[in-house]
C-alpha cells in the first residue's frame, strides 16, 4: 500500500524478496500481454461516471438484471469506470433515447434495436423479423462469426453512437383482451407492435397497428384503446400485471411460438464521444460485461418464464396456440417486406443479404430461392 511504503523508506530500505520481484514481474507480465502498461491499473485516472437509461420498467426482472450489470461493470473496473442506470422514462421517453444519447443529453442506453429502423433502417435486421432467424444461437453467429457487429458498428457510428453488444433477452408475446384462434381473426383487431417490418406484415394481414412505449401498454389495454398488445415474454410481462387486464395470450404453434419476434434482441449503446473517453483496456471489460450480461439475462428471463406461465394461469388467463396453417398465411408476406427494408439502405441491405445467406444455408435451410417472391408469385428483385 502506498501509506506503508512511504512509512518504511523513512526507516530502512525494504528487502525486495524473490517472491515479491516475481510477482510484481507477472502483473507486469499481464498487463502489457493485455496491451496496457502495468502502471496504468497502478495509477488509473479519476472515475469515470456513465449515465445510462435502460427501456426497463422498473419492479420488472429485466430492470433488476440491468442494474446487476452496472454493477458488474463498476465490479470488473474497480469502480473507475461507473454505470449510474436509470428505469424506462427516468431521464426522457424511451422512444427519446436514440436522440438524447445522440446529442449527449446523457451518455449511454440499454435498449431494443428494434425501436429505431425509422432513425437506422440497418436497425431492423439487428433483431429478429417475422419468419427470418428464429434461434437465439443463430444471432449470436451472424453477430460474431458473420459480420453483424460491424454493420451495427458502422450503423450507430454514423449518428455519434458507439454500439457495444447484442443482449439476448426472450421470444415476444401478444395479450390480448379478446381470443384471437385463427389468422383470420387478426383482421380489424388494434393491436401494439414495436413498428417497422414488424408493424408491415400485420398490416398486409388486416391488423390495425398501433406504435406504444412499454409504460403505456398497460393503460392502453385497461381502456380498451387497444384489443391487444405485443410486448416481451412472460416473466416481464407478468411483472407488468397484463395477466390483470387481457386474460388471453396468443402463440404460434411449438415449431413458431412466436410469429414476429422470436429473439427480441436488446443492446447498449453509448455516446461516441464518451466511449473514446474510456481507456481501452476499460472498454474491454465494458464489451465483456455486456457479453456475460446478455446470457445473465437471458437464462434468468427463460427460467422465470417457466414460472411465470403457471403465474398467468392461476389469473385465468388462456393461451391460445395457432395452427400451422395460420402460420402459413402470415409467413407469404414475408419475403417482400424483407426485401421493401432491406431497399432502404445499403447498410440494410448488406445486413438482409448476409441473413438470408446464412439462412439459405445448408446448415440452416429455412429458405430457398423459390420462396423469394411476392404474394403474387412474383420474383424479388433486390
């Protein structure tokens, strides 16, 4: 300790025993392996505090796993660099996020990508899509092995942003004040959806869509504004008391239990000039919070859901799972939406192509050239 050694230079000058000279040798030895000197962790700068809003309610277990993860990061930087997180609505709406961390109102959001293909059209293929990659395993490969985190890089970078990682999270839900059985019966119905692609397809299905923040769905529900809403998967939405209000959740069948967003993926995103405040060797432990919060969250939202289905039943609420043949009907729309954002920008087209290579793959093998055409038949051109 710095007290001590000052205290002994005073008196004799310490012996400098073997053991001691190796281990000061191997600290060095890490540090400059890692690509910092070691004098840098011995004398780090002043802390570095990050406001961080996150689209989370607070009282739901995602909100609870976000500030595990603030945690984790002051933890893992021994509190030199601090995340100060905020729930949904704390600092600006959550459809107010991209802007103000744009602007550098405050410095970082943990939030879904799928709210922003209005601002980042590549946006919408940073999440899932209906009837496109559907496994969790999948995203994390196109992220990692095939791209994505550069195309999501590049796509941030161009609005003052730095986007640091994908958040794996769950499969969304649609409750619903009314029974919805058959494709059919989506026709007419108002119902929340996040927008976008998403928003697109129902709308080509007869559904009036309706664009709402997670703190209004609730409300909307209990008003009757809406018939029914998507928002997350179970836990969440149980914290959220939907299981009070729409006694009826609607699934896709085992092999599709969600139709529109099977990995509703979340990532944090951060001022771009803040983030090149960070030292690097602190944006690495930053980037690998984030990986280990992604999978924190996940597993903890998966086992919760199992909890929070039985939860849903003791309120008398009914899951109603479609048919394959519904599933069929939603699934022709598809490709020419795909195909309509992709159009929208380069960058989201790179991203489309890339997906659609990766899902027309022998490994995966969810498409073929015969199935990129429109509801007429026609081939897509793109």
């Amino acid at each position: 300790m710095p007290g001590r050694d000052k205290q002994e230079t005073t008196s004799a000058k310490p012996k400098t025993s073997r053991r001691n000279f190796l281990k000061a040798a191997a600290v060095a030895g890490a540090a400059g392996a890692m690509g910092f000197p070691a004098v840098m962790r011995a004398h780090a700068a002043e802390t570095i505090k990050i406001k961080i809003q996150t689209a989370w309610d607070a009282g739901t277990l995602g909100f609870t796993k976000f500030k595990e993860f603030c945690q984790m990061v002051g933890d893992m930087t021994e509190n030199k660099v601090v995340f100060e997180g905020f729930p949904a609505g704390a600092i600006v709406g959550t459809f107010e996020m991209f802007d103000a961390v744009k602007a550098g109102v405050f410095d970082a959001m943990h939030c879904f990508d799928v709210y922003w293909p209005g601002k980042i059209p590549a946006a919408t293929f940073l999440s899932s899509y209906p009837f496109g990659m559907d496994r969790p395993d999948q995203w994390e490969t196109w992220y990692r092995a095939l791209g994505g985190i550069d195309i999501a890089r590049q796509a941030y970078g161009e609005h003052n942003m730095y986007w640091i990682g994908p958040i794996q999270h769950d499969d969304n839900l649609i409750h619903s004040k009314v029974p919805i059985r058959s494709f059919e019966d989506f026709k007419g119905k108002k119902i929340r959806y996040p927008g976008g692609i998403i928003a697109d397809i129902y709308r080509a299905a007869g559904v009036s869509t309706v664009l709402l923040p997670g703190g209004e769905v609730y409300p909307a529900l209990e008003k009757g504004v809406i018939d029914g809403a998507d928002f997350v998967g179970a836990a969440i939405n149980y914290n959220l008391g939907f299981g009070e209000i729409a006694k009826y959740i609607i699934m896709g069948p085992p092999s599709t239990p969600c139709l529109h967003q099977p990995v509703d993926l979340m990532s944090i995103s951060i001022n771009t000039n803040v983030w090149n405040k960070i030292p690097k060797h602190f944006q690495q432990l930053i980037e690998a919070a984030v990986y280990k919060h992604s999978y924190d969250q996940y597993t903890a939202v998966q086992a919760a859901d199992i909890v929070a289905f039985d939860k849903f039943k003791a309120q008398g609420v009914e899951v109603i799972r479609l048919k394959e043949e519904d599933i069929a009907k939603f699934r022709k729309f598809a490709p020419e939406m795909w195909v309509k954002w992709a159009k929208k920008h380069p960058l989201a087209m790179k991203a489309f192509k890339s997906q659609l290579d990766y899902m027309k793959s022998v490994k995966v093998g969810y498409v073929t050239d015969a199935d990129m055409v429109d509801v007429n038949g026609k081939k897509l051109e793109f």
